[in-house]
C-alpha cells in the first residue's frame, strides 16, 4: 500500500483476506483490544497521578527551603526552623491526603468499569453461543444475584462446555462482584461486623481486605463504626485486566474446542488465502503441551484447482523474537511460492492474526508452518 491513508481494521482485513472472520472470533478480539486500551488509559491516570505528587512536592520543599533562608540570626532562629519544618510536614501530608482521594476516586470508577464491561461482554457472548450452537434456550440471569454463577450454569447446562478451566477464576470474580455491589450500592460503606455469621456481606468484604492490604484499606468514617473502602492503588485494577485477559483467552480456547476448532481453522485459511479464497481446512488436529502448540490439517483448494490439496504443519512456540518462517516441499503449484513470498514480505501481519487472542500478544512467539503434499 502506498500513501499515508489509514484504512479502517476492517478494510485492512479484506485487503489481506476476504473471507468475514467468526462473530465470536470478532468479538473476543475487540473485547480483548478494549481491555488493552481501558488498561493503558488506567496506567496512564495512575503515572499522572504519581508525577502530580512528586512536583507539588518540590514546590512544597522549595517554598520553605527559601523561608528557612530568610532567617539569619534571630533568637527564636531554632523554634522558627522547627515551625518552618512543621508546615512543611503539614502541606505535604495534606497534599498526599488529596492524591489519595483522587486515586480512590478513580480506582472505583475504574472497577467500577471494568466490571460493567465485563459482565456485558460475557452476556453477550452466551448470545453469541445460543446462536453459534442452535439452541432454544436463552440466557436469562434475572432469577440468581450471582452473575458469573449463572453463567457457568449457563455454559455447563446449555452450551455443555466443560468449564473446568474457568473454574479458577470463580473466587477472584466473586471477589470484584462483592467489590462492585459495595461500591456501586452503598459508596463502599458498611458496618462494622459484630460477630461471626452476622452481617455476611461485611464479613466477606473483610476477608477480601484483608487478603489485598497491599492494594485496599478500611478506613473508620465515623464514631458509629462505620467503615468505608478504600482502594490505594492502581495496581489492584491493573491485576483485574490481567485476570480478565486470562480468563477470555482461556474461555475462547475452550469455545473453540468445542466447535472442533472452527476459529482456528478460519485463521489458517488466511494464511493460505491467496491461493483460493474458497479453500477449506480439513482433518484438524491439535496438541498443546509444555508451551508447544502443534497444529496438522490438510488445506484442500476449491474446484478451480481440481481438488488440490496439501498437508500443513504448524509449531507455535514461545520465543525470544517474533518471527513466521514458512518451508513447501511441494514443487508442482507455483502460485505457492508466490504466496510465500507474499507472507514473508508482510510475516508480522500473518503472525499477529493467527495468534491473537488465543497467545498473550505481549509475548513472543515464533511459527512455523511445513507444507508438504
């Protein structure tokens, strides 16, 4: 391409390939691009934040580093230094009590985010599964309070995925839902509990305190025992996207398994879709042990070609640098060597869309793919 002009993603898409992707591969790499981007906006808050801080504290210090100047050789020179120092003590401790508030501020707001779009896209992906798996039944989470139950519910006894994968995450979940229903609710207030089994939602909240002190705090808001909570640090969100990414990536290999890999197979049709846009991927097998993935299919190209058909091989493995090398045994086609040629001059393209969102894409990886007959 030539120029400057930026196309859209999806112009971009069918220059290189001209085949619409899945719904659901679609919609699993927007939701995952959108965490990226929720994510950077969070970091870039926090790192304003902690420069805010560290200039108007050198304004505090030069302030009264020029006051303690001025006094030469008073008598009181020596309490006069102490009250100087006091104030400085004082403006910084109140400066650091108006960051703070701004950070919790924002990191509510944030979760606060994080959870509705979360909890939006994975409703949306059970629409997605009812219509990609042709069932009746609808997901309706209106009856239970839990959320993130319902939906495993909903993906165990409707879709009948094995969601064992998932699993892991359910206490974490939990975790940000408590969060999100305290904040949202209630502005983070509860009381204080008085004794075991009472006041459950307060028991919990304490719990999951006391299990993130690093990141959250009780602060007593009043002489009623009041406690309101308060989240110190950017981090605790940042550890949220990453376990979201995680369990996305992990719910899109499991879907794909189940749909004996359709996602993935789509994906090497672009690989090879230069050669026929109506190819098809037949035969799919996949191994994934010990970082290695080890993809074998065989690519069949439509009647214009007669049938023809080769056999693919594709190793996926975590690496230094990125790289996509391709290797043909196969000397009777020559549009092949064309596409190869072609793949090669564009690799980190090809790369990056047979990859994304089933590899974490902050990694690297190097594929190889061997086409033999």
């Amino acid at each position: 391409m030539k120029g400057n002009k930026i196309l859209e993603n999806s112009k971009l898409q069918r220059y290189y390939y001209d085949r619409e992707p899945l719904a659901l591969d679609s919609f699993f790499q927007n939701s995952l691009k959108k965490i990226d981007l929720y994510r950077e906006q969070n970091n870039t808050i926090s790192n304003l934040n902690e420069k805010e801080l560290s200039s108007r504290h050198k304004k505090i210090r030069a302030k009264y580093k020029l006051k303690a100047e001025t006094i030469k050789s008073y008598d009181d020179r020596d309490s006069r230094l102490e009250e100087i120092d006091f104030m400085e003590q004082y403006d910084y401790f109140e400066l650091k009590n108006s960051i703070n508030e701004k950070r919790d501020y924002f990191n509510k707001s944030s979760l606060l985010i994080l959870y509705s779009m979360f909890e939006g896209d994975l409703r949306h992906i059970c629409f997605l599964l009812q219509d990609a798996f042709k069932t009746c039944h609808n997901f309706n989470d209106s009856k239970k309070s839990n959320f993130f139950k319902n939906v495993m519910t909903y993906l165990k006894e409707v879709i009948e995925l094995n969601t064992e994968s998932l699993e892991k995450y359910s206490r974490k979940l939990d975790e940000l839902r408590y969060l999100r229903n305290k904040i949202t609710h209630e502005s983070g207030r509860f009381n204080k509990p008085k004794s075991e089994g009472k006041n459950i939602n307060g028991t919990e909240i304490v719990r999951i305190i006391n299990n993130n002190r690093e990141y959250l705090e009780l602060v007593e808001e009043n002489e009623n025992g009041a406690l309101i909570i308060k989240i110190k640090s950017a981090e605790y969100i940042d550890y949220y996207y990453s376990i979201l990414i995680l369990y996305l990536r992990d719910f899109l290999w499991l879907i794909d398994e189940k749909l004996k890999y359709a996602i993935l197979s789509s994906r090497i049709t672009l690989l090879f879709s230069r050669l026929d846009h109506d190819l098809n991927v037949n035969n799919f097998k996949i191994l994934n042990e010990n970082n290695r993935c080890f993809i074998e299919c065989d690519i069949v190209l439509s009647d214009t070609h007669e049938d023809f058909r080769f056999k693919c091989e594709i190793v996926i493995l975590e690496s230094d640098r990125n790289d996509l090398v391709i290797n043909s045994k196969v000397n009777t086609f020559p549009m092949l060597n064309h596409m190869i040629d072609y793949i090669d001059y564009n690799k980190g393209y090809y790369r990056s869309k047979l990859l994304e969102s089933f590899w974490d894409q902050n990694l690297s990886y190097s594929v190889t793919v061997k086409i033999s007959s």
